[in-house]
C-alpha cells in the first residue's frame, strides 16, 4: 500500500478553492479583492501538477477504505452556500468513488 496522503491533500486543496469561489460569486460578480484572492490560490493548483505521478499512483493503489477516507475528507472540507448543489457535488462525488471502488482488487 503506497497511501493517499498526495490525493487527500489535493482533494482538500480543489474543496478549498471551490469555497473561495461560491463565497466570491455569492454577489453574482467577483470583486478585484476576490480576484487577487483566487490568483492567490494558483500555487495550490500547480502544486497539484507537479504531484500528479504520485497522486496517480495513489489512486492507482486505492483500496475501499481509502476512497471512502478521501470522499470524508473532501465534503468535510467541501462548503457551498447553495445546500441543494452542495449535496448534489457530494452525491456525484460518492457515485465516482462506488465505480472507482468495484475496480478495486483486494
């Protein structure tokens, strides 16, 4: 077992940028502030490119507990202001990881 520690970082990296920008767009518009606040998050997104080859072997290595480990650490971190398109995130997000986990061999 290799771990998921790349993947959950960058779960709750991608959680955390999504709340950045339903918070900016709750106006329906995105201020200059909001702008340099989401310009801001641009090395967490390269940061996750750079830790593709290891997050892909993650994911590669991913037994039924650790997909359900990173979906609970995603919708823990994962906060819309809309509950309805909250919910429907995370129940997407689950459906993925139930077909990701029947590829899975114990």
């Amino acid at each position: 077992m290799i771990g998921i520690e790349t993947l959950k970082q960058d779960l709750i990296t991608v959680a955390g940028i999504l709340n950045k920008v339903d918070a900016a767009l709750v106006d329906k518009k995105i201020t200059l502030v909001e702008w340099m606040g989401l310009a801001a998050e641009t090395p967490r997104v390269f940061k996750i490119a750079k830790s593709y080859s290891v997050a892909k072997e993650e994911f590669q290595d991913l037994t039924e507990v650790e997909i359900k480990e990173l979906v609970d650490a995603f919708t823990v971190k994962f906060d819309l202001t809309n509950d309805v398109a909250e919910q429907k995130v995370e129940q997407i997000l689950s459906v993925v990881a139930s077909i990701a986990g029947a590829f899975v061999i114990e």
